[in-house]
C-alpha cells in the first residue's frame, strides 16, 4: 500500500485551521439563508448596546434645552447630522459585509484596496453632507414654518465639527468590526447597523454640544466656515482626478442619495423642532428620539443589509412579493423590536429620575417608544425590501443606496410616528 511522506500530512493546526475556515464558511452560508439564532442574539445584542448609548445621547439632548431654545434650527440640525452618519457608515458597512460574504475583503493599508478606497471615499462624504446639511435646514427650515434660524455660518461650524470628529471615531469601529467579523465569521449585516448608529449617537451629540460653544464668536465661524467650504471644493476636485476608480464610483454613485436623504432628514428635524415646547416640559420625552428612531433606523440598516446581500448573491429576487426568505428576515426584526422599545420606554424614565429631568410618566413612555417605535420600525420593514430591490432593478449598488433610503425615511416617519403618538396620550 502507498504511504505518503509524514511531512506531507495536514499538521494538527492545519486541520483545525481549516475547520475554523469551514465553520465560519457554513455560518455565513445559513446568515445569507436567513436570520438563525445566532444572528438574531447578535442583532439583538448590539440593538440593546445602541438603547443604552442612545438614552445617553438622549440625556445630552435633554440636557442642551436651554442651548436648543437660544438656537432656533439647531435641534433641526441634530437629527439630520446623526442620520447622515448613519447613512454613510452603515451603507459603508453593508459594502464590506457584501464582500465578507463574497470573500473578497482583506484587510490593507495600500491606497488602492477596497478598504483603504472606502475610507477614503466616507471621509470625503461626510464633509460635504456635513456643508450640505448646515445648507438644507438654513434653506428649509424656514420654508417649513420655522420663523427664525441661527446664521449660516454657525450651521457649518456646527455641522462639520459634528462630522469629523465622528469620522474619526467611526471609521475605525466600522474597520475595526469588518476585519472582526471577517476573522470570526460574525455576520457584518445583524450588528453593523446598531453599533453605528449607538456610536455616532455618543459622538456625535457631544461634539455639537461643544461646537454650540462656538457660537458667540462670530468671528470665528465665519472664516472657519469660509475654510471648510474652500476644503469640500478641494477634496471633490481631488477625487474627480484621482485614479482610485472605487472611490470615484461610491462618491458619484453615493451623491444623489445622500443629498436627496439629507432633505429628509431635514425635515424630520423641523417635525421635531415644532414640538420643543413639548420636549421642553417634559425633557424625559426629548430623550426618547434618539433610541426610537435609532432602534428603527438599525432595524431598518440590518434588513437592508442582509438584503443587499442576499440580492448581490442571488438568493432572493427583486420581486413585487417579497419571498419567504425576506419575510423571514422582516418577522425576525419584529421580533426583537418589541423588547428593545420596551427597554427604551423604562431606560428614559430612569435616566429623567437620576438627572431629575420633568417626566409624564412611565406609562406614558413606554406607550410613546413602543408605539411611535413599531410605526417606524413597520415603515423600515417595507423600505428596506422594495427600497433596495428598486436599487437592483435600476443596475445601482444596493449597499450604497438601500442604507441612506431607509435610514433617512425612517428618520422622517419615526420624527412624526413620535409626534403623533405624543398627540394620542395627550402630551402635545
């Protein structure tokens, strides 16, 4: 009988390695196939570590009432510039995912890898939204009943102090959770878009709070404004020259999407922004919009991302009647809805106890989070799957369009499902 020379046989860590390799292999196979319990746990893990930083969040915005008061349009701004970081990353991170699963992504530090190029193409858009965005609510705001704004030139400090320094912190966790994923054969789609919108709810706020600090130096913001806009007409010019052909494809692909997503946001801010004397009796209530429309946005940026894979892999077809596979992704997402709004609701009159905030009750919030919270997280349901099947119908990247549509529309219809729902316990 034929033997084989000793040093030909798979070593024991060979053998292990390649089951490792195998069973991170099948778990992203049964991801793709539909949600199972691990990917539910995961989603449902990272969707309660969002609740707590968002209630954080949701503090720091109760707490900024009187900087919100002397600042017409800023609250406008908020949830605009906290959207649009999730438009941005979580469409970033459905991009890494798709290639995680098409076993395409590696790590790098060459200029010219799908990583690096990423990167480089959300730096560049998050300082145009950011200058778009200060732009939208001094245009908008207005038109939509708001009698007075603060100077443009503090909208873009505001705005763009907002969005590098969530930058920063962002691009790192969502490299950082890409390569993690990768390596354990987590799936990128159930936890990407809860810890992006927990982070840049942390991140994001604070640094509005300290750029608000800016406002009374006139001055300042006004040639530092000047600056930035002189930097976003550089940094667009540099990528229409570049030679990084993936960054000048997500740039101009991304675009139209986010300036479109950017007015909805804005509206969602001037919805809110009328009903600040509300907010401001009862501050606990000023704490819920950043958990409820998180919880809704991620659930939404998790059905869009596992979509967008399972369109990119051709598991499922952009069809008028989503298939059974899809709706078992949109019933396992209302699933874990309900006890995320639920802890909301009790997170917040917590939080209103220990700062001493004015509350209406504990009833009453649980009421405004899981009402307001299932009507937005319905409506994210529905646009995640025909948001980005119309993406695949149009011959578009799924990943860079079906993120920024759901977030942005679930932002806009969550603002008013809160609103709403606050009209129906008789808060307004």
């Amino acid at each position: 009988m034929a033997t084989f020379p000793r040093s030909l046989w798979p070593s024991s860590r060979d053998r292990k390695g390649e089951t490792r390799f195998r069973g991170r292999q099948v778990g992203r196979s049964r991801s793709v196939l539909g949600p199972d319990s691990v990917g539910m746990r995961q989603s449902l893990v990272a969707l309660t570590f969002s609740s707590l930083t968002a209630v954080v969040a949701g503090g720091f915005l109760a707490g900024m009432t009187g900087t919100l008061e002397r600042n017409p349009g800023l609250l406008v701004l908020i949830p605009a510039a906290i959207g649009m970081r999730g438009n941005i990353f979580g469409a970033l991170g459905s991009r890494l995912a798709t290639s995680i699963h098409a076993g395409t992504f590696r790590m790098s530090r060459r200029n010219d890898s799908l990583v690096i190029q990423n990167a480089i193409a959300a730096a560049s858009l998050s300082l145009v939204t950011a200058l778009v965005l200060a732009v939208l609510t001094k245009v908008l705001a207005p038109i939509f009943g708001l009698s007075s704004v603060i100077a443009i030139s503090d909208l873009i400090v505001m705005s763009v102090i907002g969005s590098l320094l969530s930058f920063i912190v962002l691009i790192a966790v969502t490299l950082a959770l890409a390569a993690r994923s990768a390596e354990r054969g987590w799936d990128l789609d159930d936890v990407n878009a809860p810890l992006v919108s927990a982070v840049g709810d942390v991140v994001t706020l604070p640094a509005l709070l300290v750029a608000s600090l800016l406002l009374e130096m006139s001055n300042f913001t006004v040639v530092l404004s000047a600056i930035v806009i002189v930097a976003t007409l550089v940094s667009l010019g540099w990528v229409r020259q570049s030679r990084l052909s993936l960054v000048r494809l997500i740039l101009w692909e991304s675009l139209p999407i986010l300036l479109a997503t950017g007015i909805v946001l804005v509206i969602a801010g001037v919805v809110i922004e009328h009903e600040l004397a509300a907010f401001a009796e009862n501050r606990a209530m000023l704490i819920l919009v950043p958990s409820c429309l998180g919880t809704a946005g991620a659930i939404g940026g998790i059905l869009s991302a596992r979509m967008s894979s399972k369109f990119h892999l051709g598991v499922i077809e952009p069809v008028a009647v989503p298939g059974r596979l899809a709706r078992r992704d949109f019933i396992a997402a209302l699933l874990i809805a309900v006890p995320v709004l639920l802890l909301n609701g009790f997170l917040a009159q917590l939080t209103s106890q220990v700062f001493g905030f004015a509350s209406p009750g504990v009833a009453s919030l649980v009421s405004i989070s899981v009402l307001g919270g299932a009507l937005a997280t319905l409506l994210a349901g529905a646009i995640a799957y025909y948001g980005t099947a119309l993406a695949v119908r149009a011959g578009v990247d799924p990943d860079t369009y079906g993120m920024p549509l759901v977030t942005s529309s679930v932002d806009l219809g969550g603002a008013a499902a809160i609103v709403l729902t606050i009209g129906w316990v008789g808060l307004s």
